[in-house]
C-alpha cells in the first residue's frame, strides 16, 4: 500500500494574535517535520496545540472498513474519530516567497502567463522559493514597441504556449480523473472533515450543498491557473481574506488538506502514486500559505466582518428591493466592489451583492437584490428584512474598479440587478470630476424589470458625459452584448460588465470579437455569482 511521503504542521504565518486567532505555531509547513523521539511520541507543537499530519486519509485502516474500525460513511458528523498515527515525512515542501502584496489584479479575461512568469506549480523547491507571488497590474497603457509591426522584417510563427510545470500537469490530470464524478469527491471530503475533526462542523451551514459547489469551483480554478501566479495569487489572497469572517485560523488548514487528499486518492485510485501526492502536498502547502498571508495581513487592518443595521427598505417590485444599512464601524470600499452578507435568520450562509453606489459621506451601503426561488438570502432581504434589523458584512471585494489614471472612456453593461455597480462606477467618475465618456447600456427582460431606469436617466441629465441605452430583450429581439455591436467604436474605452453568469460570459466574447483586449474588460467574478442569487 502507498504511504504519504509529505506532511504538513503549523503554518509559518499565523494571524495577528487578537485572542481569536491561533498563535505563533513554532515549526514549519515548509521544514521537515522531526522524527518524534520514539514510535509513540506523538508530539505536537511546542505551544500545546495538537496539529494533523497530512497523510494518504482515503486508503488508511480507518476508511478501508478493515475490523473494529469506523468509516466516514458509518460515522456521524460530531462522534469522535478514530485515533490518527503521524507519518514521517521524506522531503520538504517548497516554500512560499514572502514579498507578494494583498493587491488584487484586475479580472482579466482567461489571461495567460508570459515568458518568464513565475510558474504557481514547480516542484523544485529551489525555484519555489525564488519565486515572487506579488500580483502585478495589467498593463493599461498603449502598446508597447514590441506590439508595432517592424518593417523589412520577416514575420515568424507565433512562440508556443508556455509549458506548463510538472506539478500543473499532475494536478489537472487529478481533476480531469474525477471531473465526472466531483460530486462524489466533495462529499466525501466533507465526510472525512467532519469524522476527522468534528469540531469544525460549526463553522459550516447546516445545509452543505452549495458548500460542496463552492470546494469544487475553487479546485478547478486553482488548477486552471495553477501556473499563472498573477491571476492565482489574486484568487487565492481573496478566498484567505474572505475565510476569516468563517472563523478560519491557520491551524485548520492541513485538516483541509489531510481530507482533501484522501478524497482525491481515493476517487483517483487509478492515476494516484507517490509523485501525484508529493505535487497536491506542495500545491496545497503553498496555496494555503498564500491565503495566510493574506489574511494575517487584512487582520491588522480590517475586522473579519462588520455588523449592518437596515435603515431602509424600498420595495422596487414584487421581488425586487433597494436594501440600505449602517455599518457599526467604517466600511472601506470601492466603487464597483461586492461584499457577502448573512441574515440573521440563516446562520453561517453568506451571499455576494455588489455596492449599488460610490462611497458615501455619511457612511450608509446599499444593495439591490432580487428575490429568486428557493433562495434563502435573497428572500429573506427582500421579503424579511425590515428597518431595525441587523445583517452582517464580509469584506469588500473584486476588482471590477475605475482605474482613474488614464482617460479612457467607459462602457458599462448591466443586466438586471447587475446595473447596482454600473450606477456606482458612475458615481465615481462624476465626484473624480472627469468628463470622460461613459456609456452604459442597461439590459433586463421586460420594461417592469427596468426597476432603476429613473435614476439612471436623472443621472444622464446632469452629465452630459454620461450616455443612458436601455435594452429590453423582449423588444429588441436581441440580447444585450448583441445590440453593443450596433454602437461604438470601442477601442478607446475600458469595459464593465455585470450581471447574470450567462451575460457576462457572453458579453465578454462579444466584447473579445469587436476588438477590445482582455486586459480591458473587467466583470464580476462568474464563480461569486453563481450562488449570489441564492
């Protein structure tokens, strides 16, 4: 039978010690781990705390079914788990480069890594140290020389695609083994968290499934991205900021990556072997650290939510509310940003809304939601909440901002709910006091579905910059990346777009196809709001 040959302890990088967080945790998860004095010595750090090694779960006794042991399938969430033995460690993970910035990139469209990018996945740890994680800014100016065509020149093929690193090749190869049957893959894992270590139950609603989602979108976006540290880092640095309004310490990290990997070996028995394991070690390892950081980071500045106080309640249409609140303390945030909520009435579930205005002077947030069926948060916003109740809020997030250093004009589609950021975008250019141009092309099914064409309109009037199109499907007979086509041209402008998963996915090839480069497309994060209608 195969052994684990990696383990993971504390982490290098804890939190800020506030009397919420984990400590100092000693040793770690990139030194190798000491042989403990004898075969019972099952030490732990020296502070007291108690951390799991990471070890092949999905193949040991405890999940074999051998005699007088007890599966995941045959424990309940909150009984105890079987003892575990600390296996001994062969090699050493490679670590992760401290010089990277809690900056978020901007969301480029499937960007790609360049010649000489840091590759996420080495397995060499003498790179892995090397590497910088830092996200860097796409580039927003014009071309370079090197984008000029060269006279006299003989034109050569174009250079190929990066080779991806070995390790990026093990892990895809993971997924695309398990793509058919992921389903089966996150449960389990839940399975094995929650019999391995009940005590984490808590931290996760009661109902799982989108949980279940969730675990499987951010595996295939880390391995889609495994080698374009850019994008990644940004992912990641995101998901460890967002983690702490779950109660999330350091040392939950190689639970999740003990029962991760025994998941995955277990679903992937076919292609597993010592290699494969030894790449979701160093993977794992440098992903949770990266997400470390950067909630380390966020603590010392932010708290890890915020309560919000309902001042106001504006039923816009039978499923359609203007929601305001009043942070207890200052909320910092940008134009275009999102941030998750929870209600008071579903516990632990948290959905993303986006700011529906620019920073305001006297603090208040507000939010458009729609109602959907079955959904708890939204429902409860627009049907439940009343002024006097309280909500809480996650950090701000994304990256879907005005970059105010050049004078690039705007083109802002906004479908349905999806026009709260649009109107903040405009917002903030109007207090920047710029007179580029902004067009906004405000898209919705019917003409009752406009349910903020007012404001926007009233916001046309008193800038003479701004240029309001509503496009109703219905009446237009054309869908709204489709009828952006009929306008422009748009090589001199950056684009916005937010809404519904189908429309920006197809607002983005549409933009692609009449000439406006990735880098210059910016959009809601399609896995964030996959579940924001819930």
């Amino acid at each position: 039978m195969f052994e684990a040959r990696q383990t993971m302890d504390a982490p290098t990088t804890t939190s800020a010690d506030n009397g919420t967080s984990g400590g100092n945790g000693g040793g770690g998860w990139f030194t190798p781990h000491k042989e403990p004095p004898t075969p019972s010595g099952d030490q732990g750090p020296s502070d007291g705390r108690r951390l799991a090694a990471l070890r092949p779960v999905g193949r040991s006794a405890a999940t074999q079914g051998e005699p007088g042991q007890t599966t995941p399938e045959q424990v309940a969430p909150g009984q105890g788990a079987p003892q575990q033995e600390r296996i001994s460690p062969v090699a050493e993970a490679p670590k992760a480069s401290r010089h990277f910035e809690p900056e978020p990139a901007h969301e480029a469209v499937r960007p790609q890594s360049g010649p000489g990018q840091a590759q996420f996945g080495s397995p060499r740890p003498s790179q892995a140290s090397a590497t910088e994680y830092g996200p860097r800014q796409p580039h927003r100016g014009s071309p370079g020389p090197e984008a000029r065509p060269e006279p006299h020149v003989t034109v050569r093929p174009p250079a190929p695609a990066p080779k991806a690193s070995p390790d990026a090749v093990l892990i895809r190869r993971t997924m695309a083994e398990v793509g058919d049957i992921a389903d089966k893959v996150t449960s389990y894992f839940y399975a094995l968290l929650f019999v391995r270590h009940p005590e984490l139950r808590s931290m996760f609603p009661a109902a799982m499934d989108t949980q279940r989602d969730r675990l499987l979108k951010a595996l295939l976006t880390a391995a889609e991205h495994i080698d374009n540290t850019e994008v990644l880092v940004a992912y990641l640095q995101n998901l460890g900021r967002g983690h702490r309004k779950y109660g999330t310490r350091p040392e939950h990290y190689p639970a999740v990556g003990e029962c991760l990997i025994g998941s995955l070996s277990r679903y992937a028995s076919a292609i597993w072997d010592a290699e494969m394991e030894a790449a979701w070690v160093r993977t794992y390892t440098t992903i949770s650290q990266v997400m470390i950081d950067a909630a380390a980071a966020d603590e010392l500045r932010a708290p890890a939510w915020w309560y919000a106080e309902v001042v106001s309640h504006d039923l816009r249409t039978p499923d359609i509310a203007v929601v305001t609140v009043r942070p207890d303390q200052p909320y910092p945030f940008l134009a275009g940003q999102y941030t998750s909520l929870e209600t008071p009435w579903w516990p632990r579930i948290w959905r993303h809304y986006s700011f529906a205005s620019a920073p305001r002077s006297d603090g208040l947030l507000t939010f458009h939601v729609k109602a959907v069926p079955a959904g708890w948060v939204s429902n409860a916003l627009v049907h439940r909440a009343r002024p006097g109740d309280v909500i809480r809020l996650g950090p701000p997030s994304g990256s879907m901002t005005v970059d105010h250093t050049t004078d690039s004009g705007l083109l802002c589609l906004g479908g349905g709910t999806g026009i709260a950021p649009i109107k903040a975008l405009v917002e903030d250019v109007a207090e920047h006091g710029e007179r580029r141009p902004v067009e906004v092309f405000y898209g919705a099914r019917t003409d009752h579905d406009l349910y903020d064409i007012d404001t926007m309109l009233r916001l046309q009037q008193s800038h003479p910059w701004l240029a309001v199109r509503p496009v109703v499907d219905q009446q237009a007979h054309l869908q709204l990346p489709d009828v952006v086509r009929e306008y422009g041209p748009w090589n001199e402008f950056d684009a916005y777009l937010s809404g519904p998963p189908g429309m920006i996915r197809s607002g983005v090839d549409t933009l692609r196809d009449i000439g406006i480069p990735s880098d210059r497309i910016r959009h809601d994060s399609v896995e964030e709001l996959v579940a924001a209608g819930d």
